[in-house]
DNA sequence: TAAACATATTCAATTAATTGAATATTAGCT
DNA sequence: AGCTAATATTCAATTAATTGAATATGTTTA
C-alpha cells in the first residue's frame, strides 16, 4: 500500500507534524498520490505503532500543541524495500473518460463545456508544476541526485499535463466538427 | 461513483451477463475504469435492485445458466444525468511516482529495472491501442456520432501512454548519466 | 464583539476495492 | 479415469478511501 510509503517519503526531507504533512502533501507527493488529512493522521498513527515513525508532543505558545513524527531507521528500510519491490503501471479510473465513452448521450454543447472545464484544471495543474520547475530546479544539469528523482516525478506530471491538453484541444475540435 | 456507469456505459451496445461483461471490460471501457470480476458481479445486483437493469435467466445447453443484464429506460436516465454533471479531473494515485520521488534511496540499477519494465508495460498498452485503432477505426472522419467518442477515449489512451513512454527515455537517460 | 480563518487532531459511519475461496457445468486432453 | 481449462456466479473477510462532524486555541478582520 502506497500512502504509507507516501507519507515515509515525505518525512525525508524534514520530520513535521500531520498537520504539516497535509500541507506538504499538496505541493509535492500529493501529486501523485493524495490523501485526505483523515486519512493522513489514521495512517500516522498506524505507522507509529509499526515502529516507523516516532512521535514527539511539541508545545507551541499561541498555538495547539502539536506532534511532531520522525522516520525511523526501520521506517527507511521498508521504505526502501518497497522502493525496490516492482509493481505494475497504476490501473487508471477516470470518471471524465468513461464519460467519454458513452458521451453521445447528452448534447454536445454540454460536453463541450465539460471539456473545457477539463481543460482549465490541466492547464492550472501544468502552471503549477511548470513554477515549481522555475522556482526549484532552474538548472536541472547541476542537481543533487535526491533532487534529480524529484525533478523526474516533476517532468513526468508535466509529460501527463501536457498529453491532457493536447487531447482535449482535438476532442473539443473533434466535438464542434460535428 | 462511476463503476456503475462504466457498467452501464459497457451495457448500452449489447445486453450480456456479468461474465461477458467482465471480458468486454477488458478491452473498452475497461481501460479505464478496472473492476475485478467480484466488484462488477456485486454491482449488478445492485443495479438490479435500483432498477437500471434488469436480468433474464438463460438456460443453455452445454454450459451453465447465465444472466443476460440488460439496460432500463431508468438506467439510461440515471447514465445520462451522472455524464452531464460535472466532474473534477481525475486524481493521481501512481506507485511509480512516489517511488521516483525517493528513488536516490535504492541503487541506480534496480531502479533503472523497474524503468525498463513499466516502460515495457506502457510499450504493450500502446500497442494494444493502436491496433484497436487500426481495427475498429481505420477511417476516423467517418464515424457515427458514438463511434466518434469511443474514437476519442482511445485517443486519449494512446495521448497518455505516448507521453509515458517519452517521460520513460527521458527518466533513464538521466538516471544513467549520473 | 462576532465572524472568519489558520493551526492541530480525532472519531465515526459509510462506501468502495482487494483478496481469497467456494461452487457448478461441460469440453478437451492424457 | 483424472486433469486442466473455460464458462458462470456467489460469499466472506479485510483493507482502503470518502464524508461529515466534533473539539480546541489563537489571530485577524469586519
């Protein structure tokens, strides 16, 4: 299961409080595999009592205390061990494509308009990915390799976006043509 | 929830049973939205009860009985209202890409393997795509109005697992030249 | 001063998905 | 006669995900 190992490797970089992950999760790893904050604390807690997080109660003036969860070195090796463990593509379920399939049935000017909706949520996504590459990897030849398997994940949501935009402009062309 | 529309979208050409249905998904809308045979067994019933389907029992000779579903006047009402509302675009759950955000944490080479497979993995689908293409849409400007979104989900398809396969190249020319 | 927002976490109910097994019929192969 | 494979369906257990609510503290804003 992967939102385990999610959260493991966001607790990499800096260990931080679920509340922080969440934060986190939009922005980086939550990209590629989301998870509501509900789901996040259950799964903390489940990872503390499998010894691969630790957790410290940090006290905080003016604000609620917080905890704060580190990985532990059983935590990087499972990590790890899932990391080389090969798994397959991940199986898509898109609720817009079965739409597709039997989009005959409603009129056409609805859909186009769903397209377009469509089409405004990628090209925001792809505006997001493509400041995160301006902001964190200006220069993506000099890159530590920790670094350079992020910017990997980053070109891969980029490569996703910018197949989506492509497709919806020949659908909605498609759509009018007709 | 769109297992039961993907189940109804797959119904709207032939009536079939929950084994058929099973194998149309593997081939069309299948791709994507998945369902494990216990789910779209589990589905039907559910339809049935709801009044979208309805089910005839068929005694044939040399095999066991089946139940051929087949779509209400109800069911299309309730396919057709779940495609024209709107929807969000479709989340991102992909194992691979967590794993390539703490990919520095695993040897090059494993994780060059597990590149090369999924790269191999999407090489297949694609192939697969295209040659439904070239089967069942050898002339795309002339199609019936359903043909022509069924044209557009493959498209789609083949959009996505071409953009895959450029972000594999890509991965693997900088994971060995580091 | 009340409302809204940000921080910080937990609990409960429900729905959806996965995994594994069981059952029954017939065909074809060894 | 026994084995495998294909057809055809159901049940049960578990895990994962979604949805909605509740609680507590402090800051900012109207």
């Amino acid at each position: 299961m992967a939102l385990s190992h999610a959260i493991l490797a966001a607790l990499l970089g800096a260990p931080c409080s679920g509340y922080d992950l969440q934060k986190r999760f939009e922005g980086s790893v939550g990209f590629f595999w989301q998870a509501s904050f509900q789901q996040i604390y259950r799964e903390l807690n489940k990872l503390e009592e499998l010894g691969w997080l630790t957790s410290s109660t940090v006290r905080q003036q003016n604000r609620p205390e917080k905890k704060i969860y580190q990985i532990t070195e059983m935590g990087q090796e499972s990590l790890k061990a899932w990391i080389a463990e090969p798994c397959d593509m991940a199986p898509i379920r898109d609720d817009l494509l079965v739409k597709v399939f039997a989009g005959s049935l409603v009129p056409t000017q609805a859909f186009l308009a769903e397209l377009e909706h469509h089409q405004a949520q990628h090209r925001q996504r792809l505006a997001i990915y493509q400041q995160i590459e301006q902001q964190f990897f200006p220069t993506p030849e000099s890159l530590s390799i920790a670094d350079k398997f992020r910017y990997l994940a980053l070109q891969n949501g980029i490569h996703y976006e910018t197949a989506w935009l492509a497709w919806c402009e020949e659908a909605m062309g498609a759509i009018v043509s007709s």
